[in-house]
C-alpha cells in the first residue's frame, strides 16, 4: 500500500520524541551539592520554571503538528494515489475523516463534475446529466460509435455476404442495390435531384452512410423492422433502406414521382440527422444500452423542435420529459397528420415539406425552425 509512508508523518512520533526532554533536562549529576536551605529553594524554584517553560513548549509543539497532520495527510496522499476512491477508505481511519472528504471535493454533496456536461439542457436532472459527453463529437467519430453499437441498438447492419450489383457514389453519397430489388432509372434519377438540392446540413454535416434498396430476406430484417405496405423508405442507423414497391417506381395503389420520391428521401433524412444528434451528443454506454429512442427525445435538437412548435411535454420542469403533446391551436396542428404522432416525426414530415417547397402546409413556426437549423430560406427549395 503506497499510502503508508505519507501516514509517517502524522503518527504521534514527534511527541513522543518531545515528552522525554524534561527527563533528560533533570539529570541527577547536574544538581551540585547544597550549601544552605535557602539555596536549596532557589534552585529548587529555577529547575522548576525551567521546567514549566519546556513544558509549554512541548504543549505548543504538540498543539502545531496536530493541526498541520491532517492537512498534511490529504495532501501527501492525494498527490501519491492514482485516484481518488481508495483515499476514503484506506489511510485515514486515524484522522478525521471530514477533513479530508472536504479536502478531495469541495462540494461533496454536489452532482459529480464529469456529470456537468455542458451539452446537457439547463434543468435536466443530475442523472440524466451523465448521459451526456463532456464535447460533442464529429460526424466520423459518431460513425465511428454506430459501427460498435448497432448490434446493440438494434441498427439494421447490411449482411457481408450481401452481393450489390450497383454502386456509385453520387455527390458523396453511396446508392446501391442488389439484382434481386433494383431501382428504376426514374427513381434513380429523382433520388438524385434530391440530394442535388439538400442543405449542407444534410449532406455534409450529417450524411447518409448509403441509400440501399435490398429485399427483407436480403437485409434479413424481419426481425428488426418490419416496414409496412405503404412504408417507401426506411431509416436505420445511419443507413436509408428503400422498400420493393418503391424501387420499382409505385404500384397502382402506391404511387411514387419526383415529389413523392424526394420528399420521402427527405423525411428519412431528417431520422438520419436525428441519430447523428444522439450518437454525438450522449455517452456511448448510455446509447449502448438501447436508450436510443430517449436519447433522441431528451436531446436538444428533438426537444428544441417540439418547443418551438407546440409541443408540451408531461415533466418538462425538468428538462428531460420524453412524453409530449401537441397543443390545440390551429398553428400548432399545422402539420401532417402523421407529424402529428410523435416530435420525431412532425420534425420529419416538416422538414421535407419544408424542401419541397410545401411549407404552406406547415406552421410558421416550423418553417422559421428549419430556416434557422438548415441555414436556407423556404424558398429555396421552389423552382
Ligand atoms: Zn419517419
């Protein structure tokens, strides 16, 4: 135990060093023989004011090493241990124990400092507030986190063995597909004038890994997603998953055109940044533990949306409410009736309109939001 040689200095050492000096001041040969009676007592009262004199020396000595030990203490051993979780328990069960709490953290009732992320809204509860990274990651390091925590969360992860018989990358962007579900020349084509037009905040800040049009069994995603009849795209991890009726162009039922095909690459898109916002803004372990969906709804970005859109959340005093729910007004509801489910999806549903210049379909306050976060005007995307 590396602790010991720093507890040398306080053991009662020195007193025990100072208590025989007064022995050793009355040796008996130093006591010449006496004369008279008389001078027997002025001797007898010069050896005893020596005496007291040592003595209070030796009470003021004593007094000064115990006020400097425990100071001493905390800080000989806080320079010495590697950490500071073994100080409570090991060397200081002689001294007292408060002083040295107060010494290693000045607040010890206080949340934790590696918990005070910056990155944590205002009110958000101390627990919650572990969540979040001490700095917000880049694109590639949160790349990066994904590719270790998709089995996790549960991310649809493109199988090895998976054969694509197209691959390009258009403007940065991968497409591909596999013989079994390819995209047709139209769909291609739209996707494409898509990405032509997204903002850098799409694109560049937050881009898609790949756009992949595979079948269920190829991606063997049965058991992770199950898209649905109507369902044309999908996004998962950082992945945008194109559905069969979709790659082949619409069916009677379902149709697909230019708008239809890029408003839905949008929407997908916005999940895409979603993810982004989680993986770069909370701990890894956290999101590791399958708390994506919290994640993104506790985060700023979901959370800053939904405030400014009309959305009130349940435990919004502190800051982490997940629950939220769209107030009545007429400029609040002004969004798709699937926007009006959930925040991640209002955000979705808005932000394409918002780039394909149907904005007319949502509130101002919408609007004004993706203005402000994609740095472009809602006419923009009007041609
Ligand atoms: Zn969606």
């Amino acid at each position: 135990m590396d602790v010991s040689p720093t507890t040398e200095p306080i053991n009662p050492v020195p007193q025990f060093e100072v208590t025989p000096q007064p022995v050793q001041i009355i040796p008996t040969q130093n006591i010449q023989p006496l004369n008279s009676p008389s001078e027997f007592h002025t001797k007898l009262r010069s050896y005893s004011l020596i005496i007291s004199v040592i003595g209070v020396f030796i009470i003021i000595f004593i007094a000064v090493i115990y006020l400097i030990s425990p100071k001493k203490l905390a800080e000989t051993t806080v320079a010495s241990l590697p950490s500071p979780t073994p100080l409570i328990t090991t060397p200081i069960t002689n001294t007292p124990t408060i002083q040295i709490t107060n010494f290693l953290s000045p607040t010890p009732t206080s949340t934790p400092t590696e918990c005070n992320s910056p990155l944590a809204p205002l009110n958000v509860r101390p627990y919650v507030r572990c969540y979040y990274r001490q700095i917000k990651i880049d694109q590639l390091e949160a790349q990066a986190v994904e590719n270790r925590i998709s089995q996790t969360v549960g991310s649809l992860t493109i199988p090895i063995s998976l054969v694509f018989e197209h691959s390009e990358v258009y403007k940065g962007i991968p497409i591909k597909w596999t013989k079994n579900q390819p995209l047709t020349p139209d769909v291609l084509t739209w996707l494409k004038a898509g990405i032509d037009i997204l903002p850098n905040y799409f694109n560049i800040d937050h881009p898609v890994a790949a756009i992949i049009s595979a079948t269920d069994e190829e991606l063997e995603s049965k058991s992770i997603i199950k898209p649905g009849p109507d369902t044309m795209a999908y996004a998962s991890g950082l992945n945008i998953f194109i559905t069969a009726t979709t790659a082949k162009g619409g069916s009677t039922y379902y149709p697909v055109d230019k708008t239809s095909i890029i408003n839905i690459l949008f929407h997908e898109w916005v999940h895409v940044v979603q993810y982004y916002e989680a993986l770069e803004t909370f701990t890894e372990e956290y999101l590791a533990k399958g708390r994506l969906v919290e994640a993104m709804a506790t985060g700023p970005l979901e959370k800053g949306f939904a405030k400014e859109v009309g959305w009130v959340y349940n435990s919004d005093e502190f800051g982490d409410g997940i629950i939220a729910k769209l107030k009545a007004d007429s400029e609040s509801q002004k969004t798709t009736d699937y926007g009006k489910t959930k925040v991640r999806e209002d955000m979705a549903e808005s932000g394409a309109l918002f780039m394909v210049c149907k904005s007319n379909l949502i509130s101002e306050a919408r609007i004004l939001w993706w203005e402000k976060t994609t740095g472009e005007s809602r006419t923009k995307f009007c041609h």
